[in-house]
C-alpha cells in the first residue's frame, strides 16, 4: 500500500501461500473466507471513496477480471490434469471457442482456463484464468477455497498457474 500514490496491490502469491497453504488445515474455512472478504471490502473503500489505484489480484470478483498466470504458454498436459481432476470430482471440463477450458461449476459459477484472444490488450495470446458468476461475488480466490480439486490442481500447478503481481510492487 502507498498512501501518497494512492495505490494499493494484493500480493496474490502471499495470498496463496498464507490462506491455501498455511493456514488452510489450521483454520475454518469460514475465517479464512471472512479474512479475505475483509481484505476486499478495505480494498474496495479506498477505491470508491479515496480514488486508490487497487489490484485485488486473485480476490477480485468481477466478471471482466483476467487472471494473468505466470506461464503465459500454459502447457496442454496442465488442461490435461484439470481435465482429470474435473471428471474424479464429477465435473466436466468442456472445450470452448480459440482453446477455451469451461468449468461449470455449483450455483451457475463458470471457471475458465483461456487464450486472450483481442489483439489490442498486452497479453494478447497469453493464458489467463477466469470466474464468472451472475452477481459478480465470486473471485477466484473462493473458486479455490470451496473446490479442493480445483485448489489441488492450481497448487500441484502452481510453477505455471501462480497468478501473476504487479513487477512495479513484487518482485
């Protein structure tokens, strides 16, 4: 966080490590939830009410937000194992348009693994990871909390999957 820049950024790979795999067999999951719900109300008060720059990183639930991962290549053999993971906890995994993986998940939450096809961003051609939900509460952070078999698979992967920082912030 800096205040005079007014600029804040979650650390999505001290998230991981603190909630997913420290703490992951020492808390509730409730509290473990509820801490991070905090961490994005304080992010999303100074955002509205104080104009920060705010990155929640892998907490952040809106439908237009693009995980970036590390490995902008995403090897096939890491859809593979999702693929497997998927079908062992009785889900899915469907292919969709330009090598999209879609996830169907409980309560109309949509989990996609895929290739940024607009030529006009920056990551253009790369891998990223999206949740989508109608209400727009569900980030991929809760995605991981609530499905072990996607939080195995993200974690088992993590070299490749690790959700990328901001280099300016993290290094």
């Amino acid at each position: 966080m800096n205040f005079s820049r007014h600029v804040l950024r979650f650390n999505s790979h001290a998230l991981t490590q603190l909630l997913l795999i420290d703490y992951f067999t020492e808390i509730e999951h409730q509290k473990i939830k509820s801490f991070a719900v905090s961490l994005w109300e304080i992010g999303k008060f100074l955002k509205e009410d104080f104009g920060f720059d705010v990155d929640f990183g892998l907490l952040d639930p809106a439908n237009n937000c693009v995980y970036q991962i590390t490995d902008p290549q995403l090897p096939s053999e890491i859809l593979d194992r999702l693929f497997i993971a998927a079908a062992a906890a009785d889900k899915m995994l469907e292919a969709g348009a330009n090598q999209t993986a879609i996830l169907r998940l409980n309560d109309q939450v949509i989990f996609k693994a895929f290739r940024q096809t607009n030529p006009e961003t920056a990551a253009f051609g790369e891998w990223g990871l999206a949740v989508q939900d109608p209400n727009q509460k569900v980030s991929l952070f809760d995605v991981l909390l609530k499905y072990d078999f996607l939080k195995d698979w993200y974690l088992n992967n993590l070299v490749v999957l690790e959700i990328k920082a901001d280099q300016l912030y993290f290094s």
